[in-house]
C-alpha cells in the first residue's frame, strides 16, 4: 500500500532547511510544494540549488512572504527553521490556518510561550513536534529496553553527557546562534538541549527536583546586540539516587556522546546526537558494542528522514501524537531553569 503524502511548505531559508529537505525527500511520504522568504529570489535560489542535489518530481513554488506559505492551499504541514526569537508568531499563525507544525529547536523563547504554542496546536487540532532527530533512530527503541529490562543496567544513577564543537571565525561573526535577542540561550538552546531531552529520556520523562547551570563563557557575534553562552554545564538532580550533568560547546573539538550508569551496567553511545552509521548503530553495552540494525533495511532511512516519515504519518492518519509535544515542553522547561541558574551565578533552581 503506497503511504499518503503529506504536503509541506518551509519557511525560510536557512543552513538545516537544506539538510531537511534532503530528509524530507528521503522520508517517503512527504514532499516541499512551497518555500517561503522574505526575500522571494532567496527562495528561488534556494529551490534551486536544493533541486539540483536532491529533486522532488514537482520543483516547489518560492514565495515572497512566510504568510503566503501558510495560507496555501497545497500545504498541510508547516517546518520551521526560523530563529527562535520570532518562532512563536508563526507557529501560531501555522496553527490557526490549520496547519501541522515541526519547529526547531529550542522550540521557544520560554516554557510559557511554548505552552501556549503547544495549546495553539491542540485548540486546532494540529500536530506539533520539534526536530529532535535522534530520537526517530531505532536504535532509541533498543537503548529503553536495555534500561528497562532490569538486568542490563539495574536502576539509572547518573547520566553523563556532552555536545559540542568548535567553531570557526566566521561563527562568531554572524551566526545568529550567538545573537543575545534571537538565539539568548546560546550554545544551551543550540547544543544543551539534545542533552538535556536524552536525559529526560532515559529518565522516562521524569522532571529533576532541582537544576543548576553555568556559562563558562559568552559571547555575541558582530549583529548581536549582547552576549550568549558559547560553553555551558548543567547539573539535573532527580531524587536521592539518580542525577544528570551535561556540557555543551561552541569551543571544543567535536564531541556528541552520551552515557548511562546504572547499578548492574552501563550503556555509551559515542554518536547519540548523529549516529555515525545510519544503518547500522552502535550501543557499547557494558564495554560490548552492539549494532543495532535497521529492521526497515532501507539505506535512506536515516534518522532525519524518520522524523519527517513519522511525522507525516502522523498526520495522515488524524490521530494527534500527544507525546510529542510533552517531550518538547518538558525539555524547554528543564533548559530554561538551567538558563536562570546559570544568570543567577549557579543557584538551584526548582522546575515544573
């Protein structure tokens, strides 16, 4: 049976939007019918360049404004790449045409805004995700149940985890990831929260009691009016026996692992954020490392282009995902509390 096609319209033109419409092409139930700028030769350009590489049968339409993309007739879904200082606004225009939502990440300025964006999405019943593509990897699947099955790992204790890189010069001069009104948050809403949702995670979303955060350094690219966090760690307490740190980085050399320690085992992955094979992923389970294969055998298939199919999927078959938005509120909450620790020289700070 062929899957229903889910049509999607993008707003904006930004570096992950290429790589997605690669996802979404690869995704098998989903097409681009519409790009939009505020700046239609951009999304010519655009269009074309991504046409070139990686063609959809039909060549998308560009459009001169985000509201055009919205309001088409041809779009059922809606991505957004947009900075997150202006996220909140379309994504609730999104809603109210009816259309689906997957927003990048972080989702919003505050947990606040994005309750509201998440109740936008529900009173209009739409779909709402944020683009965390790991957690489409198969290989998720594998990691709960070695957590869950009581003898791989016995009770999670600590939780360690990194994500970072090292940018270059011209980061740091225009990259709106260290814009203070755009991107406040800086290297923790970029990088800190695919460690704080993995956490989470392996929690099976239980909030911590109390978190503590701090920047390491800051810094503002040439457009920014103020400073954001380029290094930052954060520390997630639980309860009396379980507890999570994380560091993240526009400084270090490239790094994305993650581990678990338990009572009985521990679990690694070195490449949580990205796995280095997509077909194949690897778990260190107890110093072993174990493939997780991929049961769907298709080489495309890789974790961004899941997010895109199980999103469209989703919203072919008109039942709602309601965890989705849950992992995305719950995340946005654990940040902005390591955030107001960190700008309150690390003080504990309760969540929820």
């Amino acid at each position: 049976m062929i899957a229903p096609t889910i049509r999607w319209g993008i707003l904006g033109t930004a570096g992950i939007a290429r790589k997605n419409w690669r996802a979404l092409r690869d995704s098998g139930n989903s097409i681009v019918t519409a790009v939009g700028s505020r700046d239609v030769e951009r999304s010519r350009a655009f269009i074309r360049e991504c046409q070139d590489a990686m063609p959809f049968e039909t060549s998308p339409r560009p459009c001169s404004t985000y509201e055009e993309v919205i309001e088409s007739s041809d779009v059922e879904a809606i991505y957004i790449p947009l900075p997150t200082g202006i996220r909140k606004q379309w994504v609730l225009r999104a809603a109210a045409a009816g259309k689906h939502v997957l927003c990048e990440k972080p989702c919003a300025l505050n947990s606040q805004d994005l309750a509201e964006m998440i109740a936008a999405c529900r009173k209009h019943n739409v779909q709402f995700m944020d683009g965390v593509m790991f957690m489409h990897n198969p290989r998720m699947q594998r990691i709960r149940e070695w957590l869950d099955d009581g003898a791989t790992t016995g009770d999670v204790k600590r939780i360690m985890s990194v994500f970072a890189f090292c940018a270059v010069d011209d980061f740091f001069r225009d990259n709106i990831r260290i814009h203070s009104e755009l991107e406040p948050t800086g290297c923790l809403g970029d990088l800190g929260w695919y460690c704080i949702r993995f956490s989470l995670w392996a929690m099976n979303w239980q909030l911590p009691r109390e978190v503590s955060g701090r920047i390491l350094s800051e810094r503002g690219s040439s457009i920014s009016p103020g400073s954001a966090p380029t290094d930052f760690s954060g520390e997630l307490i639980f309860n009396e026996t379980a507890s999570a740190g994380f560091y993240c980085s526009f400084l270090v050399e490239k790094q994305q692992w993650a581990n678990i320690s338990g009572t009985r085992g521990s679990l690694r992955v070195a490449d949580f954020v990205h796995a280095a094979n997509a077909s194949e992923p690897v778990v260190d389970v107890n110093e072993t490392l174990v493939p997780v294969r991929d049961v769907d055998a298709i080489p495309a298939m890789a974790q961004d282009a899941r997010m895109f199919r199980n999103f469209s999927a989703a919203v072919a078959s008109g039942r709602l995902n309601d965890e989705w938005p849950m992992w995305a509120l719950k995340t946005q909450q654990v940040a902005d509390a390591c955030f107001r620790s960190s700008r309150d020289g690390g003080a504990a700070i309760s969540v929820g």
